[in-house]
C-alpha cells in the first residue's frame, strides 16, 4: 500500500515536468515585450567631426533613451540589457543650435537583431544642443609632486609632452580655465619616471573645475622625469712631503670640502674623492692660496654648481738652519779590494726641519754621506751626490742638494777596511 503511494506521487511529478516543457515548447515562439527606460546615448565623433567645423556639443552628456523591444520570449529570458548601446553619429550636423539627432542600436553579441522589433519609440532620434567652439591656446601644464625619490637619488627637471596643451569647448567654460595640473607620485623612486597621466583643469583661482565640457586632444600628458644617483663627494689636495717637511707642520684648509655629483650608481660607488692636484710642501715658505678647478670625471655631472676649490695653507713650524757640516761617510759601495775617501773635509749646509728639532741640533750630529751608486765600479777622484742625514736619525733634509769629492783606489795590503 505504501509502496503504491509513493509510485503515485512519482508519476504525478513526472506528469507536472513534462506539462511545463510542452508548454515552454509550445510558448517558446511566442513574442514578448521587453521594456527598457534611461538607456544612455553615446555620440560618435563629437571632438572630431563638430571641432573641424568649429561647433561643440553642449548638452550631450546624460542623454538617454527609453525602449520597448518585442522579441521571442526565450531570447528575452537571457537578454542582457546592460550590454545593449544607443549611438549618434554627429558627422551630419553642420550648424549650432537644438537638432533632432538619429540613434542606431547595437544589441549584445549572439543576439540576433532580426528577431528583434523597436516597438517604441517609432522614430530614433535624441534632441541635442550644438554651440559655436571656442579654442583656448597655450595652456600651461603643471606638476605637482607627491612624496620623495630614495635616499642617494635627485630628481631632475619635469618635462611634459605637450608643454601646454590646446583646449576647446563652449566659450563660457573654457574661458574659466587658467591651467591643467599634473600629480606625480615620486615615493621612493630610483629610476627615470615615464609616465602616461591625467590632468584636472583649474581657474585662477586654483580651484578645480568640471571638465566635462572641457575638451583636449588627449585624456592624458606624458611626464618624464629623471631620477638619479647622486652622491658627495670629498675634495682633497695630495700634499707631496720631504725630509723634514711634514704635512702636520702646516695650517691648511680648503673653501669648499665637497661636491655632490650625480650619475652611473657604479661609477659614484668606486669613486671614493676628488684629487685638485698637489702641493709641494718644500715651497711653502710661510703661506699661500692656490685655487683649483675641480675635475668632474667624464659621464658624471656637477649638482653643486661650484666648479673651483680654494686652498689656503701656511707653514706653522718648518724652519732653515745653517750648519757646517765636518763628519762624513759613504754608501752604495761594497768592494773590499778598494779604498775610499772623502776628500771634502767641511760642508756648508742648509738644514729644514722642524723648528723645536733645529733649535737644539749640535752641528756634530750632522753627517754627509756620499752615494757612490754611480762610481761604484771606478777607480779615481769623483765628485758625487751628498745626502745629509742627522746620527741620531732624526727628520730633517735641506734646502738644495749637495755634492762631495771622494777618491776611490787600491787598497793597500793590511789596510782596515773603513
């Protein structure tokens, strides 16, 4: 019994599904009506066709249509409306004022437009406002920047293309407009920005205004602006040091100690200073400024705008003395089978050192040593190359170079050697 309830209930579902396909089947061929309400017109060529013949559209924007379509009932079921366009071509209006402007439809794609009937409106055609153009030359473009580039980068000059851009419209609001503003966001960049942006228009009184009616070539302006590697990099001056002439007797500084160059990340990143040239110290008898141009490697460039460094420096403790100098020796010779002797047997020099050495040297500390280099393998009278040297080792050298006459011979059987 039980059994049978269930195989009644069965057949009744079964019964009620096939009745509903037969109808659908039977009404799928059945035309309905589709009502469609502010469906918006889109007007072709409003900037190109209307500005050549110097009009603009007033109102166009906002303008839509109401529709009645009738079409077989199974095509309304999936009809998608948001993919339905209104558009007026305005390549034939030739005149200002109100005109009654012709729509085409264009349904969404697989719909087959045959199957299609407008029931209403019985004539397509939308109502526009046509003005005479007015043209605005020369806009200027403005960049507002956002942010910073990263640490260790500059940022360059802005350029913009176009520089100034062409606007056009109806004359009362172009008339308003003053210039166009760029933001560019800049945060941490490390690279040369190239960038496709939009712009907003502003009057006079930097207030932003409605562009709707406003019109330029295009939506956006490229901007470009180069990003680069910047560093500061030290200034110093190679001081050439003698005998008894030290960098730490003298009182030096230099007028500009930095510059900042920019370029290659690799070649700021091996570039460690900036050599001006040298300075011999032995030529700074008390004090001297010495301007340098300062040398930009090829492929960098100068940020700081500073192309000269001046040098002032002073001798604070460097003096001179004159000694007679009565003790000598020899070096740079090594044959035991010859003799040799120092013929000169006192020499007038001039000692430079330190002041607080030169005060208390005993002029017997003081030796003058021949170089033999040259005569090494000779035998006779020379005059030869003296360097002047203190016992104790001490830091001192002299003003001019010295010569002293040595003898170089035999040496005799028994002779101790020197």
């Amino acid at each position: 019994m039980q059994m049978s309830k269930r195989r009644k209930a069965f057949y009744i579902v079964i019964s009620l599904v096939m009745a509903f396909a037969l109808w659908f089947y039977v009404n799928s061929e059945a035309t309905v009506d589709l009502t469609l309400t502010g469906v918006p017109v889109e007007f072709l060529n409003a900037e190109s066709a209307l500005a050549n013949k110097g009009l603009v559209l007033l109102d166009g924007d906002g303008t839509t249509a109401d529709l009645v379509l009738s079409m077989p009932r199974d095509m309304a079921f999936g009809f998608d409306s948001n993919r339905l366009h209104l558009y007026a071509n305005l390549n034939s209006v030739n005149s200002t004022g109100t005109q009654s402007i012709s729509y085409s439809i264009a349904y969404p794609p697989g719909v087959n437009p045959n199957l299609i009937s407008v029931k209403s409106p019985t004539v397509q055609t939308v109502s526009v406002r046509v003005g005479e153009l007015f043209r605005k030359s020369d806009v200027e473009i403005r960049i507002q920047l956002v942010g910073n580039v990263a640490e260790g980068y500059v940022a360059g000059s802005v350029q913009t293309s176009p520089t100034a851009l062409e606007v056009w419209g109806q004359q009362s609001e172009v008339a308003k407009v003053s210039y166009a503003q760029v933001t560019l966001n800049i945060e941490n960049a490390s690279s040369t920005i190239n960038e496709q942006v939009a712009f907003s228009f502003y009057d006079e009184n930097g207030e932003p205004l409605e562009s709707g009616s406003i019109h330029a070539a295009s939506d956006t302006v490229q901007v470009t602006m180069p990003v680069i590697c910047a560093r500061e990099i030290p200034l110093t001056v190679q001081f050439v040091e003698e005998p008894g002439v030290r960098l730490d007797s003298f009182d030096y500084a230099l007028d500009v100690t930095y510059v900042t160059l920019s370029g290659d990340a690799n070649q700021l990143a091996a570039l460690g200073e900036l050599v001006l040239g040298e300075v011999a110290l032995a030529e700074i008898e008390d004090s001297r400024t010495i301007t340098f141009d300062i040398p930009v490697p090829s492929g960098l460039t100068n940020l700081s705008g500073v192309t000269t460094a001046t040098l002032t420096i002073a001798n604070r403790d460097v003096a001179t003395r004159d000694v007679t100098v009565t003790a000598f020796d020899y070096e740079n010779f090594d044959d035991e089978s010859r003799s040799v002797e120092v013929v000169t047997s006192s020499l007038n020099v001039t000692l430079r050192g330190a002041k607080e050495l030169l005060d208390v040297l005993e002029p017997e500390q003081v030796i003058a040593v021949a170089d033999l280099t040259d005569v090494a393998n000779a035998s006779g009278t020379y005059t030869v190359p003296a360097v002047i040297r203190l016992a104790d080792g001490g830091d001192v050298g002299t003003t001019q170079s010295y010569q002293l006459t040595v003898r170089i011979g035999a040496r005799e059987r028994g002779a101790d050697t020197p």
